[in-house]
C-alpha cells in the first residue's frame, strides 16, 4: 500500500514539473516571442539540457503550427490541429497530459501541453519517458514482482518489468475506478492499484503473496534481531557500568573507612593526650605530697621504740608499700605527661642501626635470663637520616619490651633494617602467641592493655603511634604466617636542611594476617 502511494506521488510530482515547466515558458512569452523559430530553438536548448524533452512545438489558437523544435519537423510543417483531441483539450483545461506511445524510434514518449494565461496559443512538448519509467523500476518489487501503469483501456503506459505485453483478463478487472489505494489478492498475487493523472491511469504493483509475507517476514525478523542485539548490548554495558560503579564505590568506601579510623584514631589520642596531662598534672602533686609523707614517716620510725609500738614492723612495711605504690604511679603520670606533652622533635643526623644495638642492650640481659635470643638483620648500607633519636630509640624500647613480653620465655625476636628511596624501614618479629583481631583494633588506644594489673600501663603503644606521628613516619603491626607479631616502623628518609613533616606523615595500623 506504501509503496503504491509513493510510487504514485513520485509519478504525480513528475508529470507536474513538466507541466510546470511549459506553464513557465507559456507564462513568460507572449506568442509573438515564442511562436518565432529561432526564439523557440533557443528556448529548447536552455531547457533540454539533459535531454527528457524529444521535442517542441506551439500552435497558435486556430490550430496551426507557429514554431517547432525536434526530429520530426519535416512531417508537422504546416500541420492543422484545430480537429486534434488533445489540441482542444488542452484549451478547454489549460492543460493536457497524454497517454503514453511509442514514437517513430520506438521509444515511449508522453506528451504534455499547456495553454498561455490568454489562451492565444498552446504549447506542446513530448516527453522521453524513460526517466518516467525508472521511477517504477525504482520500486523494491522482489523476484516475481511487477510495476507499471496502464490506461483504462488496459494498454501499458509503461513497460512491465516482467516483460508482459498486456493484462491477464482477470487483471482487467481491477480496471474499475475507486478512491486512494486499493489491494486484492488474486491468484497467488497481491494486486496494489491506485488511480493517478486524474484517474486517466492506473499504477499497478504487484508481488507474489509468499515473497511479500518473506520480505514481511524477513524485515520482521530482521527488527527481532535488531532488537535482541541492541537489548544484549544494552544489558551488557549496563552489567559493566555497575560493577565498575560498584567498585568504584567499593574502593572509595574502603578509603573512607580507612580514612575515618585513622582520624578517629588521631582524635581519640588527642583528646586523651589533652585528659591525661591535666590529670597526670593534678596527680603529681599529691603523689608528691605522699612521697614526702612517706618518706618523713619513714625518718621518724626509727625514733619509735619498737617495744612500745605494738606493729611497728608493720608500718614500716606499710610505708615501704606506700612508697613502693606512689613511685609506680609516678611513673605512669611522668609517661602521661611525655605522652600528651607537645614534643618539639629535635632534628639530628641518626644512624638507626647503632640506636637499634643501643636500645637492645638495654634488655639483653632480661632477654638472656628468660633464654630469648634477639637477633640483627642490619642492613649495612642504611642510609642516615634527620630525625630525633631519643624517641625513635623509645619507641624501639617499647616494641621490643612486648616482644619480650610476649615470648615471655624461650623464643626469639628478629630486628631487621632496610631503607628504600623514600625510607628506612625497621622490623620487629617475635615467636609469641601473635595478635587477635580484638587485641589488634585496639593495640594503639592508651590504657588498653591485655597485661595483669600492676604489670602494664597499656600505653606504650599508643606512645609509639604518637611519636611516629610527629616524625612523619608510622608503625605497622601484623602477624606472621608462621605465627608471631611483626611490628614495620617506616622512618621517612630525610637529608640536613630538608624541611621536615611532623604531623603529616602516614600513621595507623593495618591490622591485616600476612
Ligand atoms: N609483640 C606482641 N605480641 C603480642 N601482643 C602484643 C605485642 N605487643 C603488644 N601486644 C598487645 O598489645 C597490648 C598493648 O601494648 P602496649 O605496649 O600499648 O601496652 P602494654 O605493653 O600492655 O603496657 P606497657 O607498654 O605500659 O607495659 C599489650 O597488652 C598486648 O596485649
Ligand atoms: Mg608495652
């Protein structure tokens, strides 16, 4: 039905623009003009360029020939129209368009002809219709299927693409006029028909039933295999852009995480820090007081008679316990206070291995009478690097004294060194029982401590992180595969001059089994 539309609009719009273009040079020539011969040969040079006119006349109102361009001139010369059908046609209704015929060389020819706005002459051009033609064949008609026009009578106006020289007898009878498209399946075709030219022609298309529901077919398979691929691809790239969304989200909450333990880490340390030195202050002064109470009780015992003070061994012992208890508790507060004090980190050339040797020395002999061997893996070539060597040999002290603790007896701690571009890197292992997931959340928090009470203040950790902090290294704790803890502290690699990073450097723990 489309097609049959089409078709016809296309024909419809031809034959229009070769009316139009008579109706134009009729509009613009009076017959003096163009019934003069050279004028006309002119004119038909300047529209004939790509040769769809055969030829050109104009006859004035009486019937005769004014003018004449084209291979026949010799048979119209002086030629008598006044009798001619079209002639009078064409000026009753301004215009005429003609059947098609086949000329003197056999090849199909419209003819066309209007009448100027006074009607003082018509003008009459005949057509190659080839060109015409080609606007059916354009037609996508399958294997078996044809296009053509053909005149009420039933005569071709155009060839049949399948060669046919006339209509089937039932054919004929789809020659009965009838308004727009119509389509009739007869025998194993689909008849198309519509009436064009003012119901002078009819368009016929024709397709063999089976191929129209193939191509029908074809075409609709053809958007199912459209569609599943473009739903395919569809679904594919919206599977791909999730999991990439997803783990785009996945790494960027794992950061965050990451980020708000270590800012709760660093919030928590000041704000204890701040705590601890107020109380650690407060504190010292009455431990003071009793340590001098203490002491003076102590002075005056001896003035006693024991004879007459009932439990004289008693309060001396009590005094000795008191003394004993005040100078433990001054050392947590002195730790407190070093802990939360605003440290300025002097910055000196330091060379980690010596300070690591230092530092061992200090509890060798402990380690020797519980039979822990503590073994140097030195890496001869450190680099030196500006830091502030008391508190990285505090901070050797710590870990070392939990490894101490840890293995408690018969084991070993390794203490290794080696430094990249960036850094020295220090490695403490021990063969103790390792660290729990539990123990590990918490190790770097002050006052948390797995160790019986009296026996650690459970700050020595939370010391370590602060004070790595403020050098612009870190401390890493993990376990090792073969159990054991391993604690990395990373030193950043600094030269004289270079201007430091206290509190910006990397800190925290990982945490992780490796
Ligand atoms: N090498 C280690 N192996 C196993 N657990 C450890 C090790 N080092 C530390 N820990 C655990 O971490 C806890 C906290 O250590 P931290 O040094 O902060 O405090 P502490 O050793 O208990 O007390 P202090 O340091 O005052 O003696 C320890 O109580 C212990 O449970
Ligand atoms: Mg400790």
């Amino acid at each position: 039905m489309r097609m049959a539309e089409e078709r016809s609009d296309a024909i419809r719009q031809y034959l229009d623009q070769q009316i139009l273009l008579l109706s134009t040079l009729s509009g613009m020539y009076p017959v003096k003009v163009i019934g003069n011969q050279d004028h006309l040969d002119r004119l038909f040079k300047a529209i004939n360029e790509r040769g769809h006119v055969v030829d050109l006349q104009v006859i004035d109102a009486k019937g005769v020939q004014l003018s004449y361009v084209g291979p026949h001139r010799a048979l119209v010369e002086g030629k008598k129209y006044h009798d001619a059908e079209w002639f009078n046609d064409t000026l009753i209704a301004g215009k005429h368009v003609s059947d098609v015929f086949l000329g003197y060389r056999n090849i199909p020819h419209l003819v066309v002809a209007v009448t100027d706005p006074l009607k003082t002459y018509v003008i009459r051009a005949t057509i190659n219709s080839e060109k015409f033609n080609a606007l059916l064949h354009q037609a996508q008609m399958g294997h078996s299927g044809d296009a053509f026009i053909v005149n009420p009578e039933g005569e071709f106006q155009t060839p049949s693409l399948q060669g046919e020289k006339e209509l089937t007898s039932a054919e004929r009878e789809l020659l009965v006029h009838h308004e727009g498209t119509a389509a009739q399946v007869m025998g194993s075709y689909l008849y198309t028909t519509r009436w064009i030219k003012e119901g002078q022609w009819m368009l016929m298309i024709k397709f063999k039933v089976s191929e129209s529901l193939g191509s029908f077919n074809e075409r609709r398979n053809n958007s199912l295999m459209i569609i599943a691929a473009a739903t395919i691809i569809f679904m594919f790239s919206a599977v791909l852009l999730c999991r990439y969304m997803v783990g785009k989200l996945e790494r960027s909450d794992r950061r965050r995480a990451n980020m708000d333990q270590q800012m709760i880490q660093v919030e928590k340390m000041a704000s204890i820090g701040r705590l601890a030195a107020g109380i650690a202050h407060e504190i010292n002064n009455p431990l003071q007081m009793i340590t001098n109470q203490a002491g003076w009780i102590e002075e005056l015992l001896p003035d006693e008679d024991p004879a007459l003070v009932k439990n004289f061994d008693e309060y001396r012992d009590a005094v000795s316990k008191i003394k004993f208890h005040v100078t433990r508790a001054g050392t947590i507060t002195h730790r407190l206070l070093g802990f939360s004090r605003r440290m300025t980190t002097e910055k000196e050339c330091i060379r980690v291995n010596e300070l690591i040797e230092e530092t061992i020395s200090f509890v060798e002999n402990e380690a020797l009478s519980n039979k822990i061997t503590i073994e140097r893996e030195l890496d001869e070539n450190l680099p030196t690097t500006m830091s502030d060597g008391p508190q990285v040999q505090q901070v050797f002290l710590n870990i070392l004294n939990n490894g101490l603790d840890a293995v408690d007896h018969d084991g070993k701690i390794v203490v290794s060194t080696r430094a990249d571009d960036a850094s020295i890197y220090i490695e403490f292992s021990d063969t103790g029982p390792g660290i729990s997931p539990e123990v590990m959340k918490q190790i770097f928090d002050p006052f948390f401590t797995t160790k019986e009470p009296g026996k650690g203040t459970g700050l020595g950790m939370s010391i370590c992180y602060d004070i790595m902090k403020k050098l612009g290294g870190k401390i890493d704790v993990n376990n090792k595969k073969t159990g054991g803890a391993i604690f990395t502290i990373t030193l950043p690699l600094r030269k004289m001059g270079e201007p430091g990073q206290e509190e910006e450097g990397t800190f925290g723990y990982e945490g992780a089994i490796s």
